[in-house]
C-alpha cells in the first residue's frame, strides 16, 4: 500500500463529475439571436469576402438579416390580414415590401416568385378618365340650359314635357311586353 502511493507521487485531482463540465452554448443563443451565427461565418469564411474574419462580424450580419426579416414578417402579416387570410403567401410578402418606402429601396431589383405586382393605376389614364367627365359635365349643363330656355318662351313647353315622360314610360311598356312575348 505504501508503495503504491509512492508510484504516483504527482497524482491529479480526482476527476469531477460530467455535470460539471461547461454544456456547448451556440454563438447565436449567447447572442439572443435566431438567425445561426456559425453558418454565416462559414459562409463569409468560405466565400472569400474577406482575407480574415472576426469574431463580431457574423454576429452582426445575423442581427441585421433577424431585423430585416422580423420586419418584412410584420408588414406581410398586416397585410395578409388587411385580406382577411391567414396564411403569409409571396403575394403579400411582396405587397408588404413594395408598400414601405425604405424595403422598397432596399430591394428594388429584388423579383418574388409568385408576388405579383403592386396595383396602381397610371397617372396617365387618370388624367383621360378626369377629362371626359368634365367634358360630359359640360354638355349635360348645356342641355339643361336649352330646355330651361324653351320653357320660358312657350307655356306648352311644359306640357310637351310630360307628354314626352308618358310616351317614355309606354316605350318602356312596350319592350317588356316584347320580351314576354318573345319567351
């Protein structure tokens, strides 16, 4: 017994129990992040962007697309429920980006599979729709003067128009008939 304590005079600390070693932690849940930290570094590594790559570096760019995608998630959301649906489809992921300014921007050249486009009606056609109205406006007004005006000349004017509101109502008569005669 002797001797074997002497055999091992440096002896290490008896060994702990394996609770106590360190449980592995992700960069991104030391970050309180979603996105995966590690992937992007081995993305950035892999890619050859740069030369050398930071610790902090993946961590920001995984902060910056979780934003980016909480707030296109958000937008889209209001606006699938703006349609009464439920389910978050291109469609709306496209109207949510287009309908903010600064996503708008960002992803300009960016084209989504099965989105759509925005709908809009061209300056263009409004200005033709807004000039015919006015025109019509013009012409009715014009009508009503001239009737107004044969009104004050004559006493019978008046009655012509009533005789003219009865033979209307026949006319109308008249192609009932015809089309229950028809069936």
């Amino acid at each position: 017994e002797f001797f074997e304590q002497m055999s091992s005079p440096r002896r290490a600390s008896p060994k702990k129990a394996t609770s106590s070693k360190k449980k592995a932690t992700s960069r991104s849940s030391r970050a309180g992040l979603t996105m995966p930290v590690g992937r992007i570094a081995n993305k950035l590594k892999t890619g050859r962007y740069a030369s050398r790559v930071g610790k902090g570096a993946p961590v920001f760019i995984a902060s910056v697309l979780e934003y980016l995608v909480s707030e296109v998630i958000d937008l889209a959301g209001e606006a699938a429920k703006g349609a009464n649906k439920k389910r978050l489809t291109p469609r709306y992921i496209n109207l949510a980006i287009r309908g903010d300014e600064e996503l708008s921007r960002l992803l300009h050249n960016a084209t989504i599979a099965g989105g759509g486009v925005k709908p809009a009606v061209l300056d263009a056609l409004k200005k033709k729709a807004k000039k015919s109205k006015r025109k019509s406006k013009k012409s009715k007004g014009d009508k009503k003067k001239k009737s107004s005006s044969k009104g004050k000349k004559s006493k019978s004017g008046s009655k012509s128009k009533k005789s003219k509101s009865k033979s209307g109502s026949k006319s109308k008569k008249t192609k009932k008939e015809k089309a229950t005669q028809e069936a």
